[in-house]
C-alpha cells in the first residue's frame, strides 16, 4: 500500500512537470520559431536556452511517468505497460531531436555573429530547415505519439480501475481528440499552433492535470491495489486436510 501510494505522488508530480515544461519550452522558444531573421538578427540567445533546459526536462519527466506507472500497470497487462513505457522513450526521443534542431539554429546565429560578412541566405535557410525540423518533431512527439501513449495508459486505468472510470474515458478522448487534430494537421487542414489544434489538445491537458491531481490527493484506487486476486487464487489454491479450497 504503501508503496503504491509513493508511485503515485511521484507519478503525479512527473505529470504535472511536464505540462509546465511543456508549456514552457514552447513560450520560451517563441523567437526562434516565428522570426525568419532569428539567424541574422541579435537573437534572444539565453531565452532559447532555457526554453531548451524546459524541454529537456520535460523529455525526463516524459520517461519518467512511463518508469513510475510501469510497476502498477504491468499487474493488469504487462505487454500494454510496456508498450507504454516503449511509447514514452519514443515521445522523450522525438522531443530531444526538436531541442537539438533549435539548439542549431543559435549555434548558427553565433556564427553569424562572429563573421559579418558570411552567407546570409544560406544561414536563413539553414535557420528555417532546423525550425522545420522542430515544427515536425513537435507535431509527432507530443501530438502522434502523446496520442497513442494517452490511449494506451487509459485504457489500462479503465480496465483496471486504479482510477476512477471518468478519468481514464477523459484520457480515452484526449488520446483520440489529440491523434485526429495532429492527422488534420498533417495533412495542412489548419495549423498546429491554432484555436483548433488548441482546442484538439485540451482534452488530453485535462486528462494529464486531473489524472496528476487524483494521483497526488487519492492515489490509485483502493480494490485495484492487489490486482489477478483470483488469477492467483486458482493457480495457487489453498489446502486444508488435502483438499483443495480452489472453488470447482
């Protein structure tokens, strides 16, 4: 109990970092992302570079929530709790090539800096291929594959019922919302950064917030602490003089 109870405030806690890093590393990153000149112009180098550590940090809270839950989710699917874990390796993967694609642009924006008289065009270009490269990252790190880990994690809560059943269907449409809304952006229905795609991933934001919040206030669900009770009830049955207690 109790140390189900430590899995979930940490859990909890992991979940609520990575929406502020999230968060975070977006708004920080707002130069580099929407000025064309970033390259060529005095830059806002040390705004990039904490957007980046809040990025970085949520590509560890990312692994870290898949780490935390595997312990508890495995009981009730062991193949699902690892495509979890698997699955948020992946998002974690995905979201450190975008920190590394921005990271080269002010490397880039350096250089400039230190020769004048260097290729401007080239360095622009250079400059809006890494951001492209970032815009992409960020639409299949923490759209497609966010996506798909929602999905999964909820379906084992639902099934499983370490939390309430409103909560995990909360995270069942967040996974679905999230996944369709980053297909429509995929194929340039409207843009991510956009009151659509806003709306699109407020449902999962909602899920990840109450999901942490249940998880710190309550923990998991009390019934699903010892979970297969009867699995391992008929695979080890008691006896009592020689007789098997196992029901037939």
């Amino acid at each position: 109990m109790r140390s189900t109870r430590k899995t979930s405030v940490v859990t909890g806690v992991l979940f609520l970092v990575t929406e502020v890093a999230a968060i975070g590393g977006l708004t920080l990153y707002g130069p580099v992302l929407h000025d064309a000149g970033y390259v060529t112009g005095p830059g806002a180098d040390t705004r990039v570079y904490l957007g980046a550590l809040f990025e970085f940090v949520l590509a560890l809270a990312v692994v870290g929530t898949g780490v935390a839950l595997f312990p508890v989710v495995k009981r009730q699917n062991e193949g699902a709790a690892l495509g979890y874990v698997c699955g948020r390796l992946l998002e974690a993967a995905v979201i450190v090539v975008g920190i590394i694609s921005v990271l080269s642009v002010v490397t880039l924006r350096r250089e400039a800096a230190g020769a004048p008289g260097g290729d401007a065009p080239s360095r622009l270009t250079a400059a809006d291929t890494l951001v492209a490269i970032h815009d992409w990252t960020f639409l299949f790190g923490p759209n497609f594959v966010l996506g798909a880990n929602t999905l999964v994690l909820a379906c084992l809560m639902y099934r499983s019922r370490l939390v309430p059943r409103p909560v995990a269907v909360l995270g069942l449409v967040g996974g679905a919302m999230i996944c369709a809304s980053a297909t429509a952006v995929l194929f340039g229905l409207y843009e991510q950064v956009s009151v659509a795609g806003s709306l699109a991933a407020l449902p999962v934001f909602a899920w990840e917030v109450t999901l942490a919040v249940r998880l710190l206030a309550k923990g998991f669900t009390e019934p699903a602490q010892l979970p297969n009770t009867s699995e391992r009830w008929a695979a080890s049955p008691e006896t009592v003089g020689g007789h098997s207690l196992a029901p037939r």
